[in-house]
C-alpha cells in the first residue's frame, strides 16, 4: 500500500502558466498622388485650360510599397471550461492529466504497480474529509457494516479516523458520491484543491494474493476515460475480480477465487513498514463525484413528485407503422432447458426458476411473484416517454403509473406473448376495470374467444391464443379479481384498483400505443429494433423493466445483452428496474427490488470489466424501504 511523506505532498504548489496577450500590429498604407497639376480643388467647378510649356523635367521614381504584413499569430487555444458550482462542501477539479504513484503496493504483493498517466475529466471533490457523524447515519440506515467491535473514532474537528476501504467506499455511496481513483487524488493535491494531513483511501484496488503464488497478471485498471478504475467493475463481486480471470480462476458465475481479495490504495503517508491490508487506523475518507451532484437518498423524485402528463393522442398510421414493424427474434430457437440440463440445477431450480444463456426456464410466470413491487411506484411516477419490459402484469402497472406513451412488451417465453396479446382483447372489450376482469369469467367465455378470432384472424398463432385463453383464463380471473383494490401497504399501487390508472392502460391499446413481442434479451433483433423504433418516433426509454430474468440465466452480461440495452435511447430520467434475489440492505420479501439510473446503467454496460448482472449494483444505497436499493439517481438539482 503506497504511501507517500506527507511533506512531499504538502510541499507541492499549483503551477501557473502565464500567457502573454496576443499583439495587434496596425499597417497603415498612404495614398501616392502623382501629377504635375497638383491637388484638386475640394470645390466642384469648371476644369482649367492648360497650356502646353514643353517638355517637364524628369521626376524622381515613386517609393517602393511597403512589405506585407505578418501572417496573423494562431489563435490563442481555449480556456479550459469553467467548473460549475458542485454539491455544498465539494470544490471543482478542472480537467487534467495526472500519473498515479509509482509505487502503489507494498514490498510484501507482487501487483503490477499502476504508473499509467490518466486524462482526468472534471470532477468536484470534498474540501473536508468525512465526518464521524455521516458514518454514525450510514451505519443506522444499514448502508454501512462496521466491522465487529469497530468503534467509530474522530478528529477533534469531527472527521472520521480510521475506516476500512470497505466501509469508506460504502460511506462514499452513502453520501451520493464515490472514493477518487488515485489520478483524481493525485491532481486535486497537485493543484493545491486539498491538502490532505493524514493517509486518506482512494477507489483504486490492487489485487494482492492471500496464497503463497499471487497472480502476476493481476493489475490495476485504468478505464478507457480515465475516470474510473477497479473501484466499479470490482464493486459487485466480492471478492474482486481481476481483469484477467483466468489467472485466479473464475467460476462460470463470474465470482472470483477466494485467492484474491481486493486491497485500497491510502496516499498522503510514508510507505508502510507492513503489508497492506484493507483496515488503516490512521487513515481518513475523502470522496468525490463525477458531476456537480449527488446521489444519496432520497432522489429528486420523492423530493418533488413530477408533474402531470398529458393524455396521449392517435398516433398517424406512419408512427404506427414504425412501432409495429419490429423484427423479432425467433423464440422457436431458444426451447426449454432439457431435463438432462435440469438434473445439474440445485434441487430448489429444477422445477423451475432458472434457465440457462442457451435455453430457458421450464415455467410459464403468466402471474407475477414480485410481492412487494409496489415500492418501486414513487421513482416510476410520470416519467413519461417509452416503456420496455418483460414478464406479465409488471408492466401494465409500472407504465400506468409513468404515463407512458409508449409500451414494448417482450418476453422470450411464447405463453407472456399470447398473454398480452389476450389482455389487449380484454382491454378493447371492457371500459372499466370490473369489466375487464369479467372477460376472463367463464360466462364471457365464448364472447373473448370470438373477439380473439376476430383480432388475430390472420394471425398463425391464432390456434395458440385459444388454447393459451382457455387454460389460464380462470387462474388470470382470480389474479385479476384480487387485485382490484388498492395495496394494503401503498394505496397508489395497481392499475386495476385506480380508474386513471387503468384509463390510461386502455386509451394506449386503443391507440396502438401498446406493442407485445417476443423477444430474447440474450438475442440479436428484438431489442435492438424497439430501441431505433423509439429513435425513429423521437421517444426516449424512461423506464426499462428486467424483472430477475438476467440473473436466472446466471448473471453473465453477454456482449449481445450489453448491445441490447445501450441501444436503447436514455436520458437522464430513465431508470432501470430489476429484482435480485439478494441484497437490500434490510430485506423481508423473496427478491430485492431495486431502481437504477438508466444512463449510468448504460455507462457501466461499456465497461470490458463489468461482466455480471451485480457489478451494476454495487454502490447501491438503502431507502426508506428495507426491500429496495438505489443507485444513481440525482438528488441535488442540476445547477
């Protein structure tokens, strides 16, 4: 663990360039007036006559003109942008380069040490390390997990002395920002934005072996940007995962040996007389933040409810045409995990529950299991443009609730296709939410099995979708039936228990607004295509839905699953929801239900490093809501 005396660091000054201001040269060229009859009068009159006297004596040559002017000087370059003001109690670091210590591990690893010169984008620092008192919050919420017997210490101004790289990194989140990489560290010093007094953590790891032979290939990363390094794509596996799995021996989960555990880079001290190790007692937390602001809770949306969305109108027959006109995967080409497959699932997945990247699950979930997906209603609220997701009736309550103006629904099990295919019969059939569940009693019966041939007449699965009415119309009944009322736990949930909510639902299938298809999220067509139909209407995705579907494939991110959901068109008020079987902070349901920021999602995507479902969450933050997490979403408003 590098370390470096504080006096060096203290004795580092900014450097100023000076530039002289470029110099204007002004040539000023007479006017030669040759002639023998002098100057012209300045008042117009009649010319006078003139008598030739003979021959004029010679006159001396006119002067030589005057050399060119210099070419003008080049342009002086552009000032650097000026850093917006950042979070209170963050000073703004203006892009730069920096190199990060030469020595950044102890005499006792064998870890490549990180030397590579970063191009540093702007970031917004804290003037002042942590407090005790922000840990003594982030431990109450449960974001932090002190280890056991820690007791929190303080300086006599009140920072916190002493937290593991664990615990800082977690504090960090907490707060809404993250630990600076040891670029950043080292340019905010460099620049004299801090003067650092004791070792403080940076986000930067380095990968020492707890067995005798250390993977020599295990190295510390610089991000193509420079903004980052293993402090993202290592966060969600622990422990981390190298770059080079195979040196350490990656599982097919993507979790790494247990030879490897990942250890923080402290800066601002002399080198250490002992190995490095993730606890300092001497060392402070600084963190920092890509943008001028956070990302703690609770975001702006539970702040100031968005406004109200206007109702949709009929889109024109070319909008319809672009939304409908989606090639899709064929889903004939992933079947069912065979049963030879099955037999190597744990006990508790053979019936059901897993799938595999090559084939999938054997159950049909025609009736969502997602208990506690309410908790998800205040961050999906009016958020408008277009909707992607796959499952059952998820959807129709989470695009409800944002108003979206549009809705793909996708699933690469045929039987959630005829599913919504069957509910956009019901929904054209019924003008309220009791009639529509009625359309699934047996006493309309032979009145939605008409109005199926009539929708699908020329439709080759019309076959399929009576079938497919005919053996889960009673289940879907009694689903429908029970959920009529408002959630006992968040009266706000249900678009079958609020007339507006349910309205909104059947003006959209009215309008063609609502779209299913099958599609893989592992294949080549059907996501991409939605997201250049999106592109081609001008509505950005606001709210993607994955449910757990990447992690019961194993969690592995495909290239192919990278593609798909970078191709969707995001803006900074997209969000990605999502179950995970595991990891609130507080967790009493089944699955851990969690809320993204869509464009951040979308960035981790593209990281060669980032290669399981759960990276993508690991600087999640507790809520107010033990079941759900969040990441990534704003909660200072953007100055």
């Amino acid at each position: 663990m590098l370390r470096i005396p504080v006096s060096s660091v203290l004795a580092r000054r900014p450097t100023r360039v000076v530039t002289d201001p470029t110099l204007l040269v002004t040539f000023v060229v007479g006017v030669i007036v040759a002639g023998s009859a002098g100057c012209a009068s300045a008042e117009p009159g009649p010319r006078e006559r003139t008598v030739d006297a003979g021959p004029v004596a010679a006159t001396s040559p006119p002067p030589s003109p005057p050399p060119p002017p210099p070419p003008p000087a080049p342009p002086a370059p552009p000032p650097p942008p000026a850093c917006p003001p950042g979070a209170a109690g963050m000073l703004c670091v203006p892009s730069t380069t920096a190199t990060a210590p030469a020595k950044t591990a102890a005499p006792a690893t064998t870890v490549t040490p990180a030397t590579a010169t970063a191009a540093l984008a702007m970031f917004w620092i804290d003037a002042q390390p942590t407090r005790a008192d922000d840990f003594a919050r982030c431990v109450a919420a449960r974001g932090c997990a002190p280890r056991v017997g820690m007791k929190v210490t303080a300086m006599p101004d009140g920072a916190l002395l002493g937290a593991s790289w664990t615990e800082a990194r977690s504090l960090c989140s907490f707060l809404g920002r993250r630990l600076p990489t040891i670029w950043e560290w080292e340019a905010a010093v460099t620049a004299g934005v801090i003067a650092p007094t004791a070792p403080e953590w940076t986000g930067t790891l380095v990968e020492a072996a707890r067995s005798k032979r250390p993977p020599a290939e295990a190295t510390t990363t610089v991000l193509p940007d420079g903004s980052l390094d293993l402090q993202g794509p290592c966060g969600g596996i622990d422990p981390c995962l190298p770059a080079t799995a195979a040196a350490v021996g990656i599982v097919e989960s993507g979790h790494a040996s247990r030879a490897v555990r990942p250890i923080g880079v402290a800066l601002g001290t002399s080198p250490p007389k002992r190995p490095p190790a993730p606890v300092q007692k001497d060392t402070m937390v600084r963190c920092a933040t890509s943008q001028p602001w956070l990302t703690a809770f609770p975001p702006l949306a539970l702040q100031a409810p968005r406004a109200p969305r206007p109702e949709t109108t009929t889109p024109s027959p070319e909008q319809r045409t672009i939304a409908w006109g989606i090639d899709g995967d064929r889903l004939e080409d992933k079947g069912v995990c065979s049963e030879q497959v099955r037999a190597t699932w744990k006990p508790e997945h053979q019936k059901g529950g897993h799938a595999m990247m090559s084939c999938r699950d054997p159950v049909s979930y025609v009736l969502p299991n997602e208990k506690h997906m309410f908790a998800w209603r205040r961050y999906v609220e009016h958020l408008g443009g277009g909707y992607v997701g796959v499952a059952s009736d998820q959807n129709y309550n989470l695009a409800a609730l944002a108003r979206s103006e549009w809705v793909w629904l996708m699933d690469y099990d045929p039987n959630i296709v005829r599913l919504h295919r069957v509910v956009r019969v019901a929904l054209l059939r019924a003008e309220t939410p009791q009639a529509f569940v009625e359309q699934f009693a047996p006493a309309a019966r032979d009145g939605m099995l008409a109005a199926i041939e009539q929708e699908y007449a020329a439709f080759p699965e019309l076959p399929l979708l009576r079938q497919f009415y005919l053996s889960y119309a009673g289940r879907l009944y009694g689903y429908y039936a029970g959920v009529t009322k408002p959630h006992p736990q968040d009266v706000g949930w249900g678009w079958l228990a609020h007339d507006d909510q349910f309205a909104w639902i059947r003006r959209l299938t009215q309008q063609g607004r609502i779209v299913p298809i099958g599609g893989d999220m592992l294949g080549k067509k059907s996501m991409r295509n939605i997201g250049e139909a999106a592109r081609q209407l001008g509505v950005p995705i606001r709210v993607y839905y994955t449910s757990n579907a990447p992690l019961s494939w194993g969690g592995i991110l495909s290239k192919e699953y990278k593609d798909n959901v970078r191709g969707l068109p995001m803006d900074a008020e997209s969000v990605v929801v999502a179950t995970f079987n595991s990891g609130a902070f507080a967790q009493k349901d089944y699955w851990h239900y969690h809320v993204s920021s869509g464009l951040l999602q979308q960035e981790r995507l593209a990281w060669p490093a980032v290669t399981h479902v759960r990276q993508l969450a690991w600087d999640r933050i507790p809520t107010d809501d033990g079941d759900l997490t969040i990441v990534g979403l704003r909660s200072t408003p953007r100055e």
